[in-house]
C-alpha cells in the first residue's frame, strides 16, 4: 500500500507539474501575442550605449561560465562600456569580477525584501543596453522587464513576450555559451563584433595566494616536484556520473601510463575522504580560489559538471567525459579541451586523452 501511495504521489506531483508548465506557456504566448517580440529585430546600437545589464539568473556554474565568451566580446567590442551584471549565487560573484569591463555584479537574495532592495538598485540606474542571453528564463525576462533601459536584446520566439529591440532569431550553435556570442552578432547591424569562443576566468592576486597555499597542503610530504600533475573530479549530477569503481580504475591505469606524474583529486564537499589513501586531494570552497588552483594543473578530466567548465576556464586542457549530455551543448570551451563519448569512455582512452593533453600544456608547476 505505501509502495502504491509513492507512485500515486509522485504521478499527481508530475501531473501538478506539466499542468503549471502548460499553463505558463500558454499565458506567455497570450501575452507575446500582444506585447511580445515574435519575429527576430536586427538594428544598430544607439550612439550613446555605454552602461550594460547583462541577467542570467541562474545557480548552476556552468551557465555562468556561459557568459564569459559573451562578457568578454562586449568589452573588447564596447571598451568605454561599464558592463553589470546580475545573477543568483554569490559564490559566482568573484569569477566575473576580475572580467574586463566589468562594473557590478548583483546577486539576487533569497528573501522578498532583500530583493526589492535589489530592485530599487536597479531601478535607480538608467542602463543603455539590458540582455537576456538565454531563450527560457521567466526570471531573465522579468528582471529586464523591470530594469529601466532604453534598449533590450534577447532571442525572438514565439513565447518571448518582453518587447525587445534587438532580438536574434534561434542561434546556429547548439553549444549554450556560443549562443550568447551569435545573441550579439545577429541582432545588432552595422557594428564590428571582436567575438571570444572560449570561457576565461582571471582569478585576482590573493587567489593565487590561497591557492598556493591549498596545493603545499595537499602535497605536504612529497619531494618538491617539476612534474606533470593532473587533476580529476569524480562527483556529476544524476545520471553524468560515473561510479567509483570506473574512477578506481582510471586511477590504477593512470599511474601504469604515466608513472612519473601525480594526481591530485578535487573533492566535493561532503566528500571527505579521496578515491585512494595516498592521492594528493583538497575541497575549495571558494569558486575563484578553485580557479587558481586548477590553473596549475597539467591537464584536469571530469564528467560532464561546474569544475569540468571551471577548468576549462582557468585555461586548463580538459578532457570531458559525457555519458548523458551532448559535447555539442556543453563540451568544454578552450585550448586543448578534449570530450569523449559513447565507446570512449573507457578508463584507458582517458587516461591516453589526458597523457596527451598533459605532454601539450605549459601549464604552471609548483
């Protein structure tokens, strides 16, 4: 009986579910219909754009990472322009603040007050230019609704209701950070873009500091090394995992391969113990520190997650493993980055992906 009463709850819940969905859906539509921006709208800037509000609210570190390809052409394109920017994890916040032409960054609070607080801000602020460089969010939409800007760029659609006056008809690139990047070129006419096609984090000087002092810790006991190190994260969401018995491997093939190198394994934070007693490991809370640190790796590999495109980022050869996404939508963006699939996702083609993304990279070795 319990058993039937979990799959009746968890059916009404779905049903619960796609009646809100369906009916939000069908209310944007009614509202594009009478306000919204169906048909795509190709049109020069104006003359005088030079404070930006760029909105993607949204928790997961890679949809953030998202943004910097797009962040950065704004500011090699608009260098007189002061860019913000307004997302919902504060923990994001230092990664986009040391992007060129980055003013604020402003995080939305959980709490009703804090957030018409933030509203206020906002409103208290003429901005030339607001973007909304995702084609789905409700909150991307309402936030550039209410901020007080002359002109709105985002994607037309049959459910876009916000007005728009730049809006791009659906990108050509399935990848989501080089759709931010087409946002710009195809909803924008007379104007030379100068387009970035990689994510980039600069983590500031004391970063480094604490990074540095993150990688002596974890490498406390062992000779002082010029050697290749690697770096992994076993830990993905839902099905983008892979089991600990695959890592297990990769790990005993790995030091078969290259047994001069060493491993250093970055760990989730309710993981509190390694894969295996005698790799170097360590757990940064801190998203820019992290960056720091993984710009000291040779090579990083990683399922499919925040620390695969956090890597990438910070300009590490990366070999990402999808099991469940597609590369094509979320492969990692930047020099050397590698993703395996389907029968490649073996523990040896891994570790022979990373030997080769390693004897490549002139990443820093402390």
């Amino acid at each position: 009986m319990a058993h039937r009463n979990t799959i009746n709850a968890t059916g009404f819940k779905g049903w619960i579910k796609r009646l809100r969905r369906g009916n939000r859906q069908r209310f944007n539509r009614l509202l594009t219909r009478v306000f919204g921006t169906v048909e795509p709208r190709r049109r020069p800037f104006a003359s005088d754009t030079r404070r930006i509000l760029v909105v993607r609210l949204n928790k997961r570190l890679g949809n953030i990472l998202f943004l910097t390809p797009m962040l950065r052409s704004l500011a090699a394109s608009l260098p007189a322009a002061t860019i913000d920017v307004l997302i919902q994890d504060a923990r994001q916040k230092p990664l986009l603040e040391g992007l060129p032409g980055i003013g604020q960054v402003w995080v939305q609070e959980k709490s009703l007050r804090a957030t018409f607080g933030l509203l206020r801000r906002l409103r208290s602020i003429r901005y030339d230019l607001a973007i909304d460089p995702s084609g789905n969010s409700t909150s991307n939409r309402l936030a550039l609704a209410l901020a007080r800007t002359q002109q709105r760029m985002g994607f037309a659609a049959r459910d876009q209701w916000l007005p728009l006056t730049h809006a791009a008809p659906r990108p050509d690139s399935r990848h989501q950070a080089l759709q931010s990047v087409e946002l710009l070129q195809s909803s924008v006419t007379d104007f030379d873009w100068k387009t970035f096609n990689t994510l980039a984090v600069f983590p500031c000087a004391p970063s480094h500091k604490l990074a540095q002092r993150h990688w002596q810790t974890a490498f406390a006991g062992q000779a002082r090394a010029t050697t290749t190190t690697v770096g992994f994260f076993t830990r993905a969401t839902g099905r983008k995992q892979f089991d600990e018995s695959w890592w297990r491997e990769f790990v005993t093939r790995f030091r078969k391969r290259l047994p001069a190198a060493r491993l250093i394994q970055i760990r989730a934070p309710d993981q509190p113990e390694p894969i295996a007693a005698d790799i170097a490991s360590v757990t940064i809370a801190e998203l820019d520190v992290l960056a720091a640190l993984l710009g000291r790796l040779h090579a990083f590999v990683a399922a499919d997650s925040g620390p695969m495109h956090l890597a990438a980022a910070a300009g590490v050869p990366v070999v990402g493993l999808f099991k469940a996404t597609a590369p094509a939508s979320y492969a990692p963006l930047g020099q050397g980055c590698i993703s395996l699939e389907g029968a490649a996702l073996d523990p040896s083609a891994a570790v022979d992906a990373v030997a080769e993304r390693a004897r490549q990279s002139s990443a820093f070795v402390a």
